[in-house]
C-alpha cells in the first residue's frame, strides 16, 4: 500500500489541496491508501517554526511514496523579510531525492491532453557550479550541460507515458520531440539521443524546433499525445499549453526518480504547476482542479492505485466540461463557483463514475442553483452610501460610520438579513423618534471588570461599539471584560462584535435581546425574542473564527427574505396565529404568528433552543435592568412610535492570561483543521467549521460586490430617491 505524505504549503496550497486531501481521507479508511499530514514547509514553515523544510517534514517526505505539495511561494501572511526564498524547500525536496525528471499533464481541449516529460537536472537547470555573475554585474553565463544517459532517461519515461496512454485510449499516440538543434550543441545531443531511444522502442518520433513547437502550440493546431523536451523548455511549453487551455490551474506536475528511490521510500512528488497565487489566498477562488490533476499524476504513477486515478481523471475532465467553474474558466454571464463548489463536484463526479455505481445524492444533481442577485454594488460604495444617508436624517458621522461598518460586516459575510436592507427601517425609526440620531452614551462603572452602557435610545451599533470599547480595555487591563447594555436599539450582526475583538487577538462574545417574535416550547404565541448570541476566537493563519446564531429555528430575517423573494418556508419556522404549522411566511411574519425556537418542537428538541433564548434575556435584559419579553420593541414592526429598548452583553476575554496567545491560535487552527478534516456523512460535502463559508463569502463579494435581491434594491432605490442621496451604479445587471 503507497503512503503520501500531504503539504499543503503556502499561499492557495491549502484550499486546492483541500478537495484532494478529502479524497485521500475518504480512500485511507476504505483501505486504498496510507495519509499522513499536513506536514509545514515553506514560507509559512519557516514563520511558524524557523525552517522551510522542518525535521518532522524530511522524516515524513522519507517515510512516504508520494508527496502531494500545495505550493511553495510567497505567501500574504508571512512578511517578506521572515522567508525571502520559499522555494528552496521545493529545491531541497528534489535534490533529497534525487527528483530529476518532471511530467506535466494538461487537458488542452475537450479532445486532447497534452504530457510535458523533461529534465529536472542538467541542462538549463544546471548546479551553481554552472553559472557566473560577476560582482560588478558585468557579465553573467549560464553552462548548459546535458549527457546522453540523461536525455536517454527522459525520452524512456515519456514513451512509458505514452505506452500508458495508448493502453488506456486504445490508440497509438503521437510522440514530439524539441529542441533547439539549430543553434545549441545540448540540441543536436538531445535531438541524436532521442531519436535513439525512440527506434530502441520501435516508437515514432517526430522533431520540432522550440519556436515551430510553441506556434503550433499557440496557433491552435493538433496537440501531439506526449512531448519530450528539455527543462527550460518544457517549462515554458507547458505553461503556454496551459494558457491554451484557459487557466494555469490545468496543469498537474510530477517530478519523479527513475529507478529505485534513493533515499527513504520516496519516489516523487506530486504538485499543481500554478504557485502559491498570493493574491488569491484565503478568498476561496482557486481553481482546485490543479490539485485534483497533481493527485491523478501520483495514482496514476503506480500500478495499485492507476485505476483510482483513472477514474479521478476522468471525473476532474468532466468537471472541467461541464462545471461549475472558478472564475478563470467560468464564461461569460456564469457566475463564478467558490474553491470549494469545484472540489465538491469533482469528488461527486468520482462517486458517480464508481464502478458499477450511480450518481449519489450529492452528485451534480444536487447541486444548488442559486437565482442570479438583480444587481451586484461594491462594499466600499455601499458603506459610503451608508454613511451619507445616516448623516442626512441626523446621525453624527461616527456613529454612522459605526452602523456602516457593521452593515458592511453582514453584506460581505453572506447574512443579507442584516446588511444593507436593514437600513431603510433604521432610516424609519429616526424619523418616527423611536431611536435617536443623537447623543452619548453614558458607562457606569466602579473601575473594575464588569461595566454598564446606558444608550438612551441610541443606533444599537455605536453602543455596543462603546461597549466592546469598555470590554477591551478592560480585558487588557483584568484579564477579562464584562459589559452589559441596557436602553439600547437593535445593533445589526452580533458576529461583527465579535469578528472585530478576535482580529485583536482576543476571545469575545456578543448577545442581545430583540422584540417577541419566538413562542417558548409548547406555547404558540410570541413572548421571546430570535436572541442571537455570537462567539469570535482568533485563529493561526486564517481569519477568526466566529459563531454567529439566532436561538431560533432561524433568524427574522430569513422570513424577510423569503417575503421579498416571493418563496415558501420548510415546515419547522414558524406557527401561524392560531398555532398551526405553515410554510407560509405571510403567515408568520410580521407579527401574525410566531417563529419557533432553534429544534422546532418537543420531539427535536426545542426545550433547547427555548432555554438558550431564555438564557440570553437572563445574560442581557435582567442583568442590565432593561425590559424582557413584550416590554422589547421589535425592528420591522411595532405599535406606535416607541423605543425598542433592547439590551445587549459583550464579554471579552484575554488569552493570554491563560497561556501563550500564539499556542491558543495554532491549538484552535488544529481543532477546526481536524474538524474539517472528518469524513462526511454525505459524500462531496465537507464538513465545515462555524464563520467558513462566511469568510470565503467575504473574499468573494469584496471582488464581486455585494449581491441585492429586487425586493431589497427597489426599497433602496426608493431610499435613496426620497433622501436625494443616489445609489451608484452597480457592479452588474
């Protein structure tokens, strides 16, 4: 059984070595395979624990087969200056084990595939000994050396290539052979030596120039099955194939010993040919299909796991046809799929070419399809727009940038139900008197760890920012902050409180009371309110963690939607006013019925969601002296014009009081990291850890802008055409 070690490197390495990793999970337990890893190497290697190539990494690359690499390179969470070259890890890596040979497989086309073989060792890629620079700068040369047994190995493994090619097709292949034998002497050997191998084998070879070869390449012509070339060549070739082809991501890479392996097991590694893509890192935009490619290479490069990699071709080519697609192969008028959507696709296609099998509830039929938004609208433009209607109805301007910043948090993280579409109620409440555009918050204090923040009727969101504030300086000062908040209105995602304190470094958590809109367990009619409580954790080398939850079935908001939307609700929401169960929202929301706490009724538990929303009005409205129940006022709907009075709670906790900042992050980095690396019980679906999706929602929209339903632009169109303050022109129609 083959061993592979995992290293997901730097930059994007982790995220196109995600889908993968999952498939060699999933084949370890079936007893396929052995896995080992994520091992570190690289720039973040080398910032976490002093090497590029760690000594528990080089015992782990010895002890396996096959090493399956993310990416070495730069990387935006490491300085510069901490690892100015990444990339000899990579150096190391093939000079340990004598890795002298590469091959690139690229799916040019729906019809062709074209494999790069070349040297990895000699020629262009020569030792130092080979190359000269003069200390003024002068003059520099670079030695080309090349001998027949090296060409000769190089030319023999890509007719190995091409002999596994035609076995799998059922059809001779086309063999090219290039170089520049016009001009360099390392040419015309290459150009002798392969034309010796080639009749050795009783294959046919054909010669090309590097120019004519790279024109055919450009030009569109027939894409020869395997070419055979030198180092610097091939590199090029391969990644002018590539863009052919539409994206650097379509190029899996091998670097490979012939022969017996020469130190430990190792006999290759396996790697996508695209670099650590360090502006792409953390959005959740790569193109895994690279990383699926590289792992085609490695099963394929042994007989008891060729068939495996076969079939994983197979499913990464029917992906590549039929999507979803990142946004380098999406066409025009597709809307771009996430990372992780690929990945999810590809292992669903792997399911359904199973021998025997058939495509799985997670198959590509399962997959959701979501309704294009009417406009898209740039954060930034958003949060401007924000802050000058705010500033228009009378709110000071920090306090409007406060309220901005929080609606912003929401409109990128993916919650709509608390972005941008809650402004015109705000807009609403400041006209009508039941919040007030101005004045100060007031904190009670003995000097201690605990505060309260009266907000006399304030914005929620500039309130609680006091109060988060207070719970800092505190928490720096005692070692923990506790605030609680009474005469307040609603203050948007708690997860932005929260976010905002983990970017610290700090753990927080956030709740807050709202108006009666949930029936407790057993009862039909409202008396609690939806009371989200929210935890952030700051975590090593990703953004924090933040947990972010209503303690009902679901937040308001989702009914909001679902009216905009014009949709239906799954049974389980909400009761109507007589107490029946509906899929109705008009039914339940605004203020008809009652939605129901998180578990939706006796036999799923909501004993639990009933007693969390209890807990938080205990932990808000009873500790702050404010009112509870239907003594809170509710945001999109109330009688009369009252202040919602709600209450909230921010805690904030030092670390590192504790212990070592540092090691909590990399302990919580473990944790989520074993987490998603579970198997799932619904094949192609990963397992996925609290704020994950949001995070690589913020990534995405902060490049595409933030997606508004009809309903939600036309209430701000209106907005903005009542006020004189104009939306600018969105992203796309």
């Amino acid at each position: 059984m083959i061993r592979i070690a995992l290293l997901p490197g730097d930059g994007v390495g982790e995220e196109v070595l995600d889908g993968p990793s999952r498939l060699l999970r999933r084949l370890a337990e079936q007893g396929a395979v052995e896995v080992t890893g994520p091992w570190p190497v690289g720039a973040r290697a080398a910032a976490d624990e002093g090497s590029v190539l760690p000594e528990a990494t080089i015992e782990a690359c010895d002890a396996a087969d096959a090493l399956l690499l993310g990416a070495v390179g730069e990387d935006p969470r490491v300085p510069p200056e901490v690892c100015p070259r990444p990339e000899v890890a990579l150096h190391r890596l093939r000079e340990r084990y004598d890795l002298r040979i590469s091959v690139r497989e690229i799916p040019v086309d729906e019809d062709s595939t074209l494999t790069v073989v070349r040297n990895l060792i000699g020629g262009s890629y020569g030792g130092a000994a080979d190359r000269t620079f003069s200390t003024d700068g002068g003059e520099a040369a670079d030695v080309l050396r090349l001998t027949p047994g090296r060409v000769a190995e190089v030319v023999h493994l890509a007719v190995d290539v091409l002999e596994q090619r035609a076995t799998t097709t059922g059809r001779p292949g086309r063999l090219v052979s290039v170089d520049k034998a016009n001009l360099y002497a390392t040419g015309r050997l290459w150009r002798q030596t392969a034309t010796e191998v080639a009749e050795a084998r009783g294959v046919p070879v054909e010669h090309r120039y590097v120019d004519r070869a790279a024109f055919e390449l450009g030009s569109g012509a027939a894409v020869p099955d395997v070419m055979v070339t030198e180092g610097l060549l091939g590199d090029i070739l391969s990644d002018l194939a590539a863009g052919r082809a539409g994206s650097p991501a379509l190029c899996g890479s091998a670097s490979i010993h012939p022969g017996a392996p020469v130190r430990g097991r190792c006999q290759g590694l396996f790697e996508p040919a695209h670099g650590s893509a360090p502006r792409r890192a953390g959005r959740g935009q790569a193109d895994p299909l690279g990383g699926f490619l590289a792992l085609v290479s490695l099963l394929q490069h042994f007989d008891e796991t060729r068939p495996i990699g076969d079939r994983l071709r197979t499913a990464t080519r029917t992906v590549l046809q039929e999507g979803p697609w990142t946004y380098d192969l999406a066409p025009d008028g597709v809307a771009p799929a996430s990372t992780s959507e690929v990945a999810d696709a590809v292992l669903a296609a792997f399911d359904a070419a199973a021998p025997g099998g058939a495509p799985s509830a997670a198959g590509p039929a399962a997959v959701e399809v979501v309704e294009e938004p009417v406009v898209r609208v740039p954060a930034a433009e958003l949060e401007a727009w924000t802050v000058e209607v705010l500033e228009s109805v009378g709110v000071r301007p920090r306090y409007a940038r406060e309220v901005a910043h929080v609606l912003g948090y929401a409109d990128l993280s993916g919650i709509d139900s608390h972005g941008i579409a809650r402004l015109p109620a705000y807009v609403t409440m400041i006209g009508n008197g039941s919040i007030a555009a101005d004045g100060e918050p007031t904190v009670h204090s003995d000097g201690g760890a605990v505060a309260l923040v009266d907000g006399h009727g304030l914005l929620g969101h500039p309130v609680t920012e006091v109060a988060l504030t207070e719970a800092v300086e505190r928490a720096r000062r005692s070692g923990v902050g506790w605030v609680n908040v009474r005469r307040s209105s609603h203050h948007g995602a708690s997860g932005s409180y929260a976010y905002d304190a983990a970017r610290q470094g700090l753990v927080c958590l956030v709740a807050t009371n709202t108006g009666p809109v949930v029936a407790p367990a057993g009862a039909y009619r409202p008396y609690l309110g939806t009371n989200p409580l929210a935890l952030g954790m700051p975590v090593a080398g990703e953004e924090p963690m933040v947990f972010d939850m209503a303690t009902s079935a679901v937040a308001g908001g989702k009914f909001e939607i679902a009216l905009r939307t014009g949709r239906s609700v799954p049974l389980g929401w909400g009761l109507t006013a007589d107490g029946r169960d509906t899929t109705d929202p008009a039914a339940v929301y605004p203020g008809k019925g009652a939605l129901l706490p998180l578990g939706s009724d006796r036999e799923r538990s909501s004993h639990k969601g009933y007693g969390l929303g209890l807990l938080v009005e205990l932990l808000t409205a009873v500790l702050a002296g404010g009112p509870f129940g239907p003594g809170v006022g509710n945001l999109t709907f109330r009688s009369g014009a009252r202040p919602p009075d709600t209450s909230h709670l921010v805690v904030v906790l030092d670390p590192a009081r504790l212990g070592e900042p540092a090691a909590m992050q990399d302990r919580t980095a473990q944790l989520l990291t074993e987490l998603r690396g579970l198997a799932p019980v619904d094949e192609g679906v990963a397992v996925r850890t609290p704020g994950q999706r949001s995070a690589a929602e913020r990534a995405l929209r902060r490049e595409r802008g933030v997606p508004l339903d009809a309903g939600t632009h036309a209430a701000l169109q209106e907005l903005a055409d009542r006020l004189g303050r104009p939306l600018g022109a969105p992203v796309r129609g």
